[in-house]
C-alpha cells in the first residue's frame, strides 16, 4: 500500500467524520408524534400525520423557528401499550421538544404521564374522553371534550322528540366515555337499550334483530369507520328503517358510501367556511402535497403541530412549562379546522354543527 494512497484514505475518513458531526450536531426542533398508523384508526392517524407533516413544511419555508422543525411518527396502533412504547422512544432515542398524539383517548391517556414527567408539551388532534381535562400542565388538544359533541346531538335528539332511544357503542374507553355524557345529556327517561359491543364484532344481525324487535325510535352509535360500515350494510340488509345518530368518527371514506348511510346525523366541530383564506390555502397546500383533499383530522393535526411550532417560537425560550402556558392561554386562535380558544384545563372551545349524508358525500344538516 502505498504511503499518498494511505494519506488519501486517512483524509477522506477525517472529512467523512467531520461531515457525520457537523449533520449530527444541526440544531433541530423536533416533533414528536404518537398516533394510529394502523388498526381501526389508521385512517385517523395517517390524516392527523399528513396535517403535521404539512405545518412543518410550512414553518420552515416561512422560517417561523431560526431552526429547522422535523416530524417523526411513531405508530400507537391505537392501542395504550403501543402508545406508551412509541412515545418513550421519541423522547430517550428522538429527544422531540414537543409532541401530537393521540388521536385516541386512551392513547392520549396512557403517554400523559410520561410527557409530564419528560415536560414535553402535548397537543392532541382528537382525543375528546373528559377525563383528560386538566390531567396535566403540559397537555392541551385541538378536538373539544365529549361533553360538547354529546350535548349537540342530544339536543338534536330531543327536537326529534326520539322518546326511545337504543344505544350501541365500542366496548372501549372512547365508546364508554362517550356514551356516558349523550346518557347525561339526554335523560334516562329517553333511553331504552344499552348495548355494547366489541371492537371487532363480525355480525351485527342478532343485535340489529334485537333493536327493531324492541319499541326504539332511533339508534345512537358510537363505533369506529370500519365498525360502523359494517353496521350500516347489515342494518339496510335487516331493513332497520331507525334514524341513526352518531359521532364524528363516522365521518370516514368507509361510510360515506356505505349503504343506509344516508340515515345517519352526526354533530363534528365546524371548520371555517370554505371561503376563509387559511382554510383554502390549507386545502390547496395540502391537496398538492398529497394528490387527495384533507380527510378527517387533517386539519387538527396541521393546528396541533403549528399550534406547538408558534407556542416555542413565543415561549421556548422560557422552558416548556412556559411554552405549555402559552397554548393554553390562546383565545380565537384562527386554526384551519376552526377559530378556537383554551381554558386553564387544556380544552378547547370550538362551535358544533350536524352533518348527515346525501348522494354520496358528507353534507351539513343545514345546508342539505
């Protein structure tokens, strides 16, 4: 081996290890995100991930930090184990700033402890279970408390004057938590079935047989996309012929065109009119970026993630106590998915609206 061949060898491993340094050693705000890449809110999570992805595009082509802003998704599988795994790894292997997650509320639940106990501010795009509210100074979230949502349809729900009402619901922390406030806000008076069901129950038929059989008068569910699509194609094979209300999570590609949807009437946060500057812009930006329009929760992780994004450009110099403060002391705050404003318990306030199904596409009751 020759002595100039051996200098060029030890050289180009002096500037290949400099460079590795020099990379390695660029300040960057990363952050962190906890959600269902796949399972049954898969479809939730990939929106709320595409959301941030587009907020950080955004940040660093604005310059909003005088450093640049990375994303990394971990998937929670939406289940609280996964949470908990994911989260621990952005935090020691990642060493995020902040993080968005979960989109599910005993996601959300499991990872606040560790966030707190870390002080990495948290914003959720979706998880909406009342417990959550002030269980800790580190979180907030961008979807309003069950509580809100419940109140809505059952209101609707009286208008009707539906007398007897069955419920059917997700065995889960999500369908529990739910069901709980619509039985508060609609009165046991009017309730006449309690039904709950599991995640992954393939034939809904006997219970569908066992609500027409009963004198109920409307269903109000509280299942997943892919649950409710199935509970759909059975109900209009059983001819249920019942009005059917919902929650949010229905409002997925899985049920628009699913048939008896167009029995369905659910309450879901009002974006801004499809006039508003920032709604089309963000529309537009993201419809670009990934050749198909926002779905559901697109626009609540685009605000989570540039919610935190101008929180730490306010307050990061202050520690993420400071930065936390900050998004909870926010009033009308214009969000792509809505003006919003926080209270001292992380929860946001945002206006309600009922949306149904017709020909084939989510439509507001009001405008039908």
């Amino acid at each position: 081996m020759s002595t100039n061949w051996l200098n060029r060898v030890i050289l180009l491993s002096i500037l290949l290890l400099f460079s590795g340094c020099t990379k390695a050693n660029k300040p960057t705000f990363v952050i962190g995100a906890v959600l269902p890449m796949t399972g049954d809110a898969g479809t939730f999570g990939q929106n709320a991930a595409r959301g941030g992805e587009l907020a950080v595009k955004e940040a660093n082509e604005k310059r909003l930090l005088p450093i640049t802003v990375e994303i990394k998704v971990e998937d929670s599988r939406g289940k609280a184990p996964d949470a908990i795994s994911a989260a621990t790894k952005l935090i020691d292997i990642s060493h995020v700033n902040v993080m968005i997650g979960d989109v599910t509320s005993a996601g959300t639940q499991a990872i606040i402890p560790i966030v707190t106990r870390a002080q990495i501010p948290l914003v959720s795009p979706a998880a909406s279970d009342p417990a959550l509210s002030g269980s800790s100074p580190f979180f907030a979230r961008v979807w309003p408390s069950d509580v809100y949502e419940a109140v809505v349809i059952a209101d609707y729900a009286k208008r009707k004057a539906y007398k007897q009402i069955a419920i059917l619901y997700a065995n889960t922390d999500y369908g529990l938590g739910m069901t709980k406030e619509f039985k508060k806000a609609i009165g046991q008076e009017s309730l006449l079935l309690d039904i709950p069901v599991d995640r992954e129950t393939p034939d809904y038929r006997p219970t569908i047989q066992r609500i027409k059989n009963s004198r109920a008068d409307a269903l109000f569910m509280v299942l997943y996309p892919e649950a409710a699509r199935k509970l759909l194609q059975q109900s209009a094979e059983q001819k249920l012929q019942l009005p059917l209300l919902a929650t949010a999570t229905v409002e997925d590609p899985a049920v628009v065109g699913a048939p008896y949807a167009d029995h369905l009437v659910f309450a879901s946060p009002a974006p801004p009119s499809d006039s508003d500057p920032n709604r089309v812009a963000f529309v537009q930006a993201y419809t670009k970026a990934f050749g198909t329009s926002p779905g559901v929760l697109s626009d609540t992780g685009y605000d989570a993630a540039m919610i935190l994004i101008k929180a730490h450009a306010a307050r990061g110099k202050e520690g993420p106590r400071a930065v936390a403060d900050y998004i909870r002391s926010l009033k009308d705050y214009d969000g792509v998915s809505g003006k919003m404003s926080f209270d001292a318990a992380g929860d946001v306030q945002k206006p309600y609206r009922l949306r149904t199904v017709r020909s084939g596409k989510f439509v507001w009751l009001d405008q039908q």
